[in-house]
C-alpha cells in the first residue's frame, strides 16, 4: 500500500471519530500515572457489607480445575503452562489472551482457600496500576469475578479497594461501547459490595450514572446494542443484569434499567439460532459470552418476568423470519455507529440460516483480533452471504480494528405476505469504492409453502464487473452438484440450491465459530462476469 493510500485510511477514519477518541489515547498513560498517585488507601477494618451478582452464569468454557490448580491455563483455545506462582506476564501469548488471564473468569472452578491462594498470587505480583493486569477492562472484569467468588480475606478486600479506586479514575471514557459498561458494571458492583466504606458509596454513584448516560445512547430503540454484534450484546445484558442483581428493589435507578435490560434480552433471544447459539454477524463468536439459555435464565431471575423473542430489530437492521423448519436473520443494518466501527465487517444485506433446527449457511465468525490475513478474511465480504463486486469489499476494514469508507444499505423494506415474508434492501457503498454509479438491490423472499428461500439481486450501474454472491456452508454440510445447482445435506437432513441467474462453482473458506478454531467450508458462489445491469438469483429448497 502507498504512503498516500495509507494516509487516506487514515483520514476516512479519523474523521469519523470524536475528538476525545484521539485526544484520550494520547494522554491516556497520563491518566493511569495519575490514578495511581490519587487513588486513597483503603480504611482500615475493611469488611463485606454488601451483595453480590452470584446469581449470574458462571461462564469459563476453557479450564477445569485441576489444570487452574497447576498453573495451566486455556483461553481462546490455546494452552499455557504458566507455573505456580503463575507467570503473570504470559509474555509469549496474545494481548487478549493475556487479558482472560487476568479476568479470572475461571476463578469459580476452585474450592474457596484456593481462590484465596491464587488471588493472593496475583496482589503480590501486580503493584497498583502496573502491567496488563491493571488495564480498566481487564481490572473491570476482576472486580466482578472476584466479589461474585466471595473474596472476604482483609487483604484481598484492601486490593479489591484499591482496584476500584483506580478504576473509577481511570474508565475508558476515550473507547466508549461495550467497555465503558464494562467499568460501570464493575463500579456498581464494588460499591455494592463494600458499601458504606470510604468511597464505594461513590463508585455505586459514578457507575450507575454511566449506566444511565451510556445505556441511552448504547442501546437502540429496538432494543440492541448499538455495536450490532450478538456477542458484546450479550455481553451488555450480562452486565446490566449484574447491576440490577445488586440494587435493592426501591433504588431510583431500577425501573429505568429493568426496562432496558427486558427489551435486550428480548431481542437477544431473538438473534438466537434453533440450536441456542447466536448468530455470528460482525465480531461474534460462540464461547465468549454465557450461552443465551443461561442468560434467559439469568434475566428471568432478576426481572421476575420471561421474555419473549423480538425477532425484528429495525434501528439495528436485523431481522428474523421463521416457519416450523426454516430459521432464516438477515442483516439489513449499518455496520456499526459511526464512530466507534471496531467490531464492523463488511457482510451488508448477508444472511445466516438454519434448517431443520441444525445451521446450514453460516458467518464468517472471528479467529482473533490480531491484525493480520485472518483478521482481514473474516471482515471482508467475501467472508459472508452477500454480493461481491470486482473481489472488492463493501466497506473499507482495515488494520484489526479500523473501517475507512463505510456506507449502510438504504430503503429497507419487511413485509408479511399471505404466502410468507419479504425482505428488501439497498447497498450503494460500491460506488464509494469503485465508482461507476454501483448500486446492489437484494430480495429475499421466504415461503413456507413451497418451502423455499429465494434470494434475488440486481446491480445497477456503469460498465462491465465481475460479479459473486457467495453461500457459505456449515462444515457439517456437505454439497453434491445436480442439473440445476446442488443438493446441501447434514447428516439425513437435505435440501436443494437452484440457481436461477449466474454460474455456479464451489471455493474453499473458512468458518471460525470459536475464537482460535478454524474450520475449512464449502462456499457455492453465484457469479457472472457482464455489463450492467445485471440479475443474480438462487432458490433454497428445503
């Protein structure tokens, strides 16, 4: 790429931005050297006074044990033998690797002296606000974990003090999203805990005002988080659920965040496949957050009421159609707010189905964050169930977490028909891109009865382009070329792709459902190389 290439990333990016999301970076090592020096020492006699979330899921699906007691640890599906005294620093691993490491998500796993023992380790290695560990998300993260575990030893509550103390001078106020409720999570629940002492009252305070302040803007009028991705949504209603389950009942505040957190896990049950995972779109994978059931059941605890699903999100573009054997979300949505697009991928106007309660057509999900081929695969668009024009992506992603030009499908239309449902969408960031006056129009339509999905595009503009609308096939389907296209079977479970307009071949790609797990699929592309305006189409049989 270019210096001047590079440099015009730059300013698509940047000036999207606000201006503290600069700003905050720079000074941010500043305010960490503060935070220290200004945070109090913890009072004397220090005590437990208060509740904790131990309602909440439990949610480690990575170690066991015997292996934690070891000082062998497993996150994002790679494996460290870090010692006892463990080896904090972890130095050959990933930065978010590193991060779970000092979540102590896992910290459930062991008998109580043993939390006792391991937190313990981790005080002695880590004076305040040194290394990783001290990082606001991490250190949010821990503060939760370790009052849901109970820790009640004096010194572990004089660190649990101090970490709040650092925290509430330190929330990441120049990231915005889903950390920013992560540090409130964790204000809350550390005031609640230690309440009535030094300054808890006053993190209870300062964290339920950045509930209020975020949650306004954060989640959408339909109820979904503003990031658009199902995994840090469901992160969010974890963490306000935490909130509640530490207010009493006549707080001010709790009406306000009860209606919040019913609407969230309406739609979160929503985005929810047959097979009780969630749909993949942008950054999403399985094992990161606790499962949607454990969260239903968690939501239905605090609120006192079930939620029902939402099925339809407008102000987050998804959508939700379903018969008795069809399961079908399609995303008709901007990619994420315009600034903060971290989590963004390049899928506008994709879709993921199951058939049969098993998942058929799939996401790309993510590998890691690292920057790098991977992280480029999954965010490109064609990583997703959407027309490719020219092999160039819908959005411009770049580095791990950065997104140049953007654009976000226009004239979006649902409608129940007496023979099922349609969707309708525009995407016009093409011409952004390419030039030529790029328009792609998508409909789908489904039908309980023939039992089908029809899938058709039509791209408008000015000359001659490769055109390729891929569907991406669950490594568990298998895909057999007919007359007319190819008969998609998982296990005894069949259905049948007809393509209608373009040509059909198979290329390999990869399907990442777990964070370090990759799986090589079968991807069916639609393409045609011709003049526009040009008509692609398929049917799904099933």
């Amino acid at each position: 790429m270019t210096t001047f290439s590079r440099c015009r990333q730059y300013v698509q990016t940047l000036r999207h931005l606000r201006p503290w999301q600069v700003a905050g970076r720079l000074v941010s090592p500043l305010r960490r050297w503060a935070a220290v020096r200004r945070s109090p020492d913890p009072p004397s006699r220090l005590r437990r006074t208060g509740p904790a979330p131990t309602q909440g899921p439990d949610h480690d699906p990575w170690n066991v044990r015997d292996d934690v007691c070891e000082g062998t640890f497993c996150f994002l599906n790679k494996t460290a033998e870090l010692g006892r005294p463990v080896d904090w620093e972890a130095s050959s691993m990933s930065l978010l690797w590193r991060f779970n490491l000092h979540y102590f998500d896992y910290l459930h796993l062991l008998p109580p002296q043993e939390r006792v023992v391991l937190c313990r380790e981790w005080v002695a290695a880590h004076p305040p606000g040194q290394d990783v560990g001290w990082h606001p998300y991490p250190t949010s993260l821990r503060i939760v974990n370790w009052c849901r575990a109970g820790v009640g030893a004096s010194d572990l509550l004089e660190s649990l003090y101090r970490q709040a103390a650092y925290l509430s001078r330190n929330v990441e106020t120049h990231i915005y999203g889903n950390h920013l409720l992560e540090n409130a999570r964790a204000l809350v629940v550390a005031g609640r805990y230690l309440r009535g002492q030094g300054e808890a009252d006053q993190w209870t305070r300062q964290g339920l005002e950045l509930c209020r302040d975020e949650l306004s803007e954060q989640v959408l009028s339909d109820g979904f988080h503003f990031e658009r991705s199902p995994m840090y949504h469901a992160l969010v209603v974890e963490g306000l659920l935490d909130v509640l389950a530490v207010l009493p009942d006549e707080h001010p505040d709790r009406g306000y965040l009860e209606q919040i957190a019913h609407r969230m896990t309406e739609t979160l049950i929503g985005v929810t496949h047959p097979d009780e995972g969630l749909a993949l779109f942008n950054d999403s994978t399985h094992e990161i957050a606790p499962p949607p059931d454990a969260l239903r059941r968690y939501a239905r605890q605090v609120l006192g009421t079930a939620p029902t699903p939402r099925q339809h999100v407008p102000e987050a573009g998804y959508y939700v159609f379903e018969d008795d054997d069809c399961w079908l979300m399609v995303d008709g949505g901007p990619a994420g707010p315009e600034h903060l697009m971290a989590h963004a991928h390049a899928d506008m106007l994709s879709y993921e189905v199951s058939l049969f309660g098993k998942r058929f057509v799939v996401d790309s999900g993510v590998y890691g964050y690292g920057s790098g081929p991977m992280r480029q695969y999954v965010r490109g668009t064609a990583a997703h169930n959407t027309v490719q024009i020219d092999g160039a992506d819908q959005i411009e992603c770049w580095d791990a977490f950065r997104v140049a030009r953007r654009e976000a499908p226009r004239d979006v239309r649902v409608e129940t028909t007496a023979s099922g449902a349609v969707f309708e969408g525009t995407f016009n960031g093409y011409q952004n891109i390419l030039g030529d006056g790029l328009s792609h129009r998508r409909r789908i339509e489904m039908e309980p009865e023939p039992r089908r999905i029809r899938v058709a595009d039509r791209i408008d503009g000015e000359g001659t382009h490769r055109l390729e609308s891929r569907i991406r096939l669950h490594p568990a389907v298998e895909a057999c070329r007919t007359d007319s296209g190819f008969c998609v079977r998982r296990e005894d479970l069949r259905a049948h792709l007809d393509v209608e307009y373009g040509n059909v071949r198979r290329e390999d790609g990869w399907y990442c459902p777990r964070f370090g797990v990759r799986h090589r699929i079968c991807v069916l592309v639609i393409k045609k190389e011709t003049a526009l305006p040009a008509h692609l189409s398929y049917r799904i049989q099933y």
